[in-house]
C-alpha cells in the first residue's frame, strides 16, 4: 500500500485531503508543518508527499530544500507542493526546486489523484529498474 504524507497547517484541509487519500486506498500520514513533516518523513519514509508551502516554522520550500541538502538517502520521495499561490511564477519556483508536481487550492481531487497516479508510476518504474541493475 502507498503511504502519503499530507502536510498543510490548515487542518480542516488537510482533514479533508487525508480523507480523499483514505477513500481512494493510500495508507495517510499528517504534520502541521515543515517541522513536523520532516520529523514524519524521517521516521516514516512516506513514498509521497503533499506538502503546504505556506506554513509556520519551516514552510514547503524550505523543507524540500533540507531533504535535499542534508537527507540524499530521501531524495527520490515525489513531493506535491500545494498552494493558493497560482500564479506561474511560484509554479515554476516549486517545479525548479525539485518537486515532482504542483497543485493549486482550492483543491480538485480528481487532478490530485491523478498526479499521484503519475507519482506511483515513477515508483514503481524506479524499483524495478533498481530490482534489475
């Protein structure tokens, strides 16, 4: 079973984000911030993560970027930044960071599925190009 990491401060939307994911058949983790999402990551090894990037403490960015710099064991985790932020600028920052997508709230469910669907494709491609090398 696929694990998701919802990671947003807002908890009625990450309440709600948590329960699409349960209903569609994903195993779902929860933090409330950066802090806590890489506390989670680092004990859990989620195999994806939806991640805020407005938050306290440690916002979305900031978190990509220390899993990037200090945590390369954990880089290959699809990470799917979430924002109100729609504008293509902020897009382009999130995608040139290292995220594997972006989504803009207010969130369609459908779009959300399907790029975990696109996630768990290059998952399950990496473990079996890993299984045969």
């Amino acid at each position: 079973m696929i694990t998701v990491l919802c990671i947003d401060d807002e908890a009625d939307i990450r309440q709600l984000i948590v329960e699409e994911l349960t209903d569609a058949g994903f195993a779902t983790l929860e933090a409330a911030n950066g802090q806590e999402g890489l506390e989670a990551i680092l004990s859990y090894w989620p195999d994806i993560v939806i991640c805020d990037i407005s938050m306290p403490v440690m916002d979305g960015h900031q978190l990509l970027a220390e899993i990037q710099m200090n945590h390369a064991e954990l880089f290959n985790i699809p990470f799917i930044l979430l924002s109100a932020l729609t504008d293509k600028d902020n897009v382009l920052t999130g995608l040139r960071a290292g995220a594997a997508d972006y989504l803009t709230k207010p969130i369609d469910f459908d779009l959300l599925l399907a790029k975990l669907a696109g996630c768990i494709a290059r998952l399950e491609n990496d473990r079996a190009v890993g299984r045969a090398l």
